[in-house]
C-alpha cells in the first residue's frame, strides 16, 4: 500500500505543463481575436482611413470657413459676400432684381 515518491512529482508536472499550455492557448487567443490581435488590427486600420477622410473633408470646410471669415473682415469687407448676405438671409432684395433659386441635387 505503499506509493512510490515519484508518481506524485509526475502529477504536479503535468499540471505544471497543461496549465502551461493552457497559458499559451490562452494567450495566442488573444493575440488573434483579443480585442488588440490581428482581427482588430485589421478593423482599426480601415477605421483609422475612414477617419483620415473625415478629417480632410473637415479641413476643407475649415478652409472654406476661414476664407468666408476673412472676407467679412469688418475693415474691408467683400461686397459681394455682404451682398450674398444680405440676400440669403434677410430677403432684401432691390424693385429691378430677379432672384432664381436653384435647387441642389
């Protein structure tokens, strides 16, 4: 009835290595569908270039705005973007003016 030494040595070394390798199971999981493995990996970078897109049509408006802001500098203001104005927004118009409205699509 006696046990040897060694058959208990033998049992924590295979739980050693299955939780070892589980440990790595584990991990290479991760490193593939983890929420920072190759598969997000992938869908940052499409996001990232949806992104920088949105970024460049911002900065285009931004441009626009700024040129639109310099030309209603109250020093030197464009006639024809007050005129532009004017029009737009208050719906003054002078008795001889056609206004034709075009629609956008």
């Amino acid at each position: 009835m006696n046990r040897p030494a060694t058959v208990p040595l033998l049992d924590r070394e295979k739980v050693r290595q299955f939780g070892a390798l589980g440990y790595l199971l584990v991990l290479g999981g991760l490193a593939l569908a983890g929420p920072y493995g190759f598969v997000a990996w992938g869908e940052n970078l499409s996001l990232l270039d949806k992104r920088e897109a949105q970024i460049k049509q911002l900065e285009a408006e931004r441009a626009d705005l700024k040129n639109r802001v310099a030309l209603l500098d109250p020093n030197h203001v464009d006639p024809d973007m007050a005129g532009e104005l004017i029009r737009g927004d208050l719906n003054v118009v002078h008795p001889d003016e056609y206004i034709y409205q075009l629609h956008d699509k």
